[in-house]
C-alpha cells in the first residue's frame, strides 16, 4: 500500500513538475525539504501526532514552507497532510527524485559484493554499467556483504541483477532436492 501512495503521489507530483518544466527547481527544493526533515527530527514528531487537528498541522505547513519553498510544493504538502499521507512523505519524495534522475539520464545504482573494490574495479564496474544500460551517468552506492561469498548484486530502480556465489549456490541447491532417485 505504501509503494502505491508514494508512486500516485511522487507521480501526480513529477508530472506537475514537468508540465511547468521546473523538474531540476522542485528537485533542490525537495532536497532542502528533506534536509530540513532530518536535521529537526521534533517536526516529524509533531506532524505525526494523534493529537493535532489536520487543520493546525496544514497552518504549521504553511508557516514552515510559505515563501521557502515553491507555492506549488507548499500546496502539495498541504495537500499530502490533508490526506494524512505524511508518514509517506520520504517515499514519495524519493518517487519524485528517482523519476527526475530517470528523465536526466541518471541511474542509480546500488552494488553489493562480498569484499571490498578497488577504486579501479569500482571505475570498471561503472564503465561498464555505462555502456550496457541507457543511462549517461551513473551514481553509485556501493557496499560489501560478506554473506554473498563472492561475485556481486546490482540494483537500479526495480532491475537487479544477481551474479552472486550464495545465488548460485541456493539454486544449485534447488535443482538438486527436484532430482528424483530411483
């Protein structure tokens, strides 16, 4: 449920953004936004409490955002807490910053493997990544998973690709508990 509001919303709201082709101003005001969010953990508090009418929380939206951030994204968040979908707000933002990179050319991409890379094998990885996908650049994060045994896991958007040993071994695995003795 939570990945359909936060793809209806960030949707509604990318394609705002791109009819009034202010797709790159809405995306620094989200970051500003989210920034905002992490460094006063108190709003989210506050913006979550049972006991707050929507109406006294939309009054707070407004004080917070009117004339920081566009009147559009002001009139977006007010309308997200209207609905009482702010918990999903992080995820719907992330919706919108994901489908900005998307139209950019940017990819994402999350890399798991069992050791650490080098910087040159990291390089390598997206070179590669480059020239196999559509992307004209690459953003990574790349972390290490002791629990893979070797090889590696790639994650871009909803696409992954997984060349991991524990795969391997797990399917290995499967195939043998289906063969029938006898």
């Amino acid at each position: 449920m939570a990945k359909l509001v936060s793809k209806t919303y960030g949707e509604a709201l990318f394609e705002t953004a791109m009819e009034n082709q202010r797709g790159e101003e809405f995306l620094k005001e989200i970051q500003k936004i989210l920034q905002v969010l992490e460094e006063n953990p108190q709003f989210d508090k506050l913006m979550n409490h049972p006991g707050i009418s929507k109406q006294e929380k939309v009054c707070v939206i407004e004080k917070v955002f009117q004339g920081r951030v566009s009147d559009e994204l002001t009139g977006f968040l007010k309308v997200v807490v209207d609905k009482e979908r702010y918990k999903e707000l992080p995820s719907i933002f992330q919706y919108f910053i994901d489908r900005v990179k998307e139209v950019s050319g940017v990819g994402v991409a999350h890399i798991t493997t069992a050791v650490e890379l080098s910087d040159e094998q990291k390089a390598a990885t997206l070179a590669r990544l480059l020239e196999i996908t559509s992307y004209q650049r690459i953003e990574s994060d790349f972390q290490v998973d002791a629990s893979l045994i070797g090889g590696m896991v790639i994650r871009i958007g909803d696409r992954v690709v997984d060349s991991s040993i524990r795969t391997k071994l797990n399917d290995l695995t499967k195939q043998l508990l289906q063969i029938q003795l006898g």
